[in-house]
C-alpha cells in the first residue's frame, strides 16, 4: 500500500525537461565583435591596395555571422569607407589621416569581406571593393563654388604634375624624383584659375644636378633601398602666372613596394591613366591561400543589401508601434546598418 502511494505522488510531481540553450543573438552593425572585425578589413584593404589612397570605416551597413564548429566562425561584413588624405604609400597610421570633407568631393568606397574568427584570431579570407566619387551635383548643391574633380588625364592635370616635378627637380640638391601616379587633382574657374594636383613621387639613384647630364639612366632605387614621397601643386593660371610646389620624401620603409614603374614628367611622359576617371577605383578581390577556410565562394547571394536592411528596420519598428508600450519606452535602435562616423554620401 506504501508503495503504491508513493508511486502515485511520484507521478504526481511536475516533469523537467532540459531546455536547449538559446542560439546566441545576432551581431548589431555597432557591437564592439563587428567594430573589432571592421578594423581588422579596413586594415587589410588598405595594406593590399596599390594605388590611390588611404581609405577610413564610415559605416557597418551589414554583418553575418556563420558558426563552422567550436570557436570557428565565418563573418561577412558590408562596408562604407571614406577616401583620407593619406596615400597607400603614406607610412602615417590612419587613425591620424583625415578623411576628406564632403566639399572636398569626397570619395566613397563599398566593400564585402570574408572574415573569419578562429580561436578568437580574426583573418581575412577575401575582400571585394569599389569606389566612386560623390556626384558633382550633390556638392555643388551645398558648395556653388568648391572645385571638382577633374580626369586625372586632363591636359591642364597633366601640364601642372609635369611643370611641378620639374619645378621641384631644378632646385633640389637631394635625389632626382619621379612620378609614380597622379592622385587626385581639382580645377577652379572662378574668379581665379587654379589647377591643385597632388601625385606620388619616388626617388632615383642620381642627384637632381646629375640627372641634368643623363636622365635616361636615372633609375628607381631597388626595393631594399626605395625611398617613396608624395607631393602636391598648385598652378594659377589667370589672371597672373604661378606655381607652388610641396614634395617631401617619406623615407625607406622595409616591406613597402609600388607595382608599377614610375615615369618621368619632366621629359614629358606621363602615367597610365584609365579616360576621364577622377579617382583610383578600390577594386580589390582577395583570396587568403593559408586560411583554412575555402573562399571558392565568398560571398553568399542570400547576404542582405543596404537597402532590404533598411526596409526591415523601418518595418521592425513600425511592428513596435502597435503594440502598446509604458510610457517613455524608446524602442531599440535596429542592429545593422550602423551609425555614420563622419557623414553620409
């Protein structure tokens, strides 16, 4: 009877069932996982650009994260970077370059990167970017009068680069410099005609006083010895003629080399320039042979744009407001696309 009693209470007692743990929540676009994943892509783009200039992070406008195993993950990010004034050749860290301004006709870059994080080390798989500059009616609406970019092929572009670095090779006593590539280069009309270029420069094995005797056997100086510089013109035109110029050499820097031969302005040559481009694209497709992941397709087709992210934030947020809420509740700001750093574009 005691045993049948007890078995009655027995079943009587509330079941337990173990409860699975909840799947950890989504990264937000402004968590400190993403930031520290951006820093990490920033940098590497940087560091793998050849060209052009320094880009900074202005928004996280989208992240997945795809679990592998056991501290194994794959992250896709969506970046909005800004141009800086800092060339790729630069050794000044970015976090004190400055991004251009808007008026300055800014330059915007858009990248995806493959990420991943294994055993709490983040690496680069593959990055894949693009850039363009503002549209001139956007600054021109909010500056009538700022210069715009002009084609890094333009005649006057070309004219200005080819008289400064012969300005600046007749009267220095240091190495003979030679253009690498044009960086960027604005006009201004009005009410004085200025030409403003700004272009990298790299310096050869002869003086600028032997270089008069024999330029042609002026060379670069070999990768363990190479000595990069940037320089920036500025010509007026009209009313009076003049010409100011500004080069400084950055100083070897080991590890640190230009994909193509520089060639020489002041016997009229001038570089390689793709017709009526204002900037260095940021193309970049990158794949990492050592990381243990396989990037033969990096970026999955389900990764959502800017755009459909948009739309569901505003929609999440709509949902909010038919449900009644205490009064002073601020709902949550939606996880991606993150804030702007610096401005919109």
């Amino acid at each position: 009877m005691k045993a049948l009693v007890a078995l009655i209470l027995l079943v009587q007692l509330p079941i337990h069932k173990a409860v699975p743990a909840a799947p950890p929540a989504p990264l937000g676009c402004d968590d400190p996982e993403s930031e520290a994943a951006a820093e990490v892509a920033v940098s590497y783009i940087n560091g793998h650009s050849h060209h052009g200039y320094k880009f900074a992070l202005n928004r996280i406008e989208n992240i997945r994260v795809l679990p592998q195993g056991l501290n194994d993950d794959i992250i896709f990010l969506e970046l909005e970077l800004l141009e800086t004034t800092c060339h790729v050749l630069s050794p000044m860290p970015l976090a004190n370059c400055t991004v251009r301004s808007f008026t300055q006709h800014a330059v915007e870059g858009d990248c995806d990167v493959k990420l991943q994080k294994l055993d709490g080390k983040l690496s680069v798989l593959a990055s894949k970017c693009h850039s363009h500059a503002d549209s001139s009616e956007d600054v021109l609406r909010l500056c009538p009068d700022c210069p715009l970019l002009a084609s890094l092929n333009n005649a006057e572009v070309l004219t200005t680069v080819t008289a400064a670095l012969s300005d600046h090779n007749s009267k220095t006593a240091d190495a003979y410099l030679r253009l690498l590539e044009i960086g960027r280069a604005k006009i201004q009309y009005y009410p004085v005609h200025i030409v403003s270029v700004e272009f990298a420069v790299a310096a050869t094995n002869c003086t600028a006083e032997e270089a008069k005797d024999n330029v042609e056997a002026c060379q670069l100086l070999p990768d363990d010895q190479s000595n990069f510089g940037f320089c920036t013109a500025k010509m007026l035109t009209r009313p009076s003629k003049d010409l100011r110029v500004d080069c400084q050499l950055y100083g070897h820097q080991p590890g640190v080399t230009y994909s193509q031969t520089g060639q020489d302005t002041s016997a009229g040559l001038v570089p390689s320039v793709v017709q009526g481009f204002t900037n260095h694209n940021l193309r970049l497709s990158h794949n990492n042979p050592v990381a243990s992941e396989s990037s033969s397709s990096e970026f999955p087709t389900c990764m959502l744009s800017v755009k459909s992210v948009a739309k569901r934030a505003v929609a999440e947020v709509a949902q909010h407001d038919k449900v009644p809420h205490p009064v002073g509740f601020v709902p949550p700001p939606p996880p991606c696309p993150g804030k702007i750093r610096h401005f919109k574009i």
